[in-house]
C-alpha cells in the first residue's frame, strides 16, 4: 500500500512537471548548447596541431559557433522569461 502511494506520488510529480510549457522546446535548446559546447572544445583542441593556413578556418569556425551558442542561450532566456514573468 505504503509502495503504491510512493509511485503515485512520483508519477504525480513527473506528470505536473512534464507538462511544463515549453518543456520539450527547452530540452531541445539545452541539447543543443551541449552539443555546442563539445563543438567549442573540439575546435580549441584543433588549434593544438593546425597548420598556418588552417588557423584561419578554425577561427571563424569557433566565431560562428560562439553566435550560435549565443542564439541558443537568448532563446532559453525567452523561454525562461515567458514561463515566468517578472512581477
């Protein structure tokens, strides 16, 4: 008996929570900025061992993934701003 509430309870708070506005869209968003952020690294790692003539590449390459790191992290902050306004 004492179990069946356990679960009850918990399916309860993982129902109210799912059902988050913009739940999946944040999930997405956040996904998105890991992947990222492991691209980030990937490219100062290239910097290590790249010729000259490649440097060039992988600079504008770490420029565009810092905007669309920046994209990402505004659009979580409107998320975050439509859920729960300022008072």
């Amino acid at each position: 008996m004492l179990v069946r509430t356990v679960i009850i309870y918990v399916a309860m708070t993982v129902c109210a929570l799912a059902f988050h506005e913009n739940t999946f869209a944040v999930f997405e968003l956040r996904e998105q900025l890991q992947i990222l952020y492991i691209n980030m690294w990937e490219l100062l790692y290239q910097l290590e061992y790249v010729t000259p003539d490649q440097r060039i590449i992988v600079y504008e390459e770490i420029q565009h993934i810092r905007e669309q790191i920046q994209r990402v992290i505004d659009q979580l902050v409107q998320h975050d701003q439509h859920q729960h306004p300022l008072p």
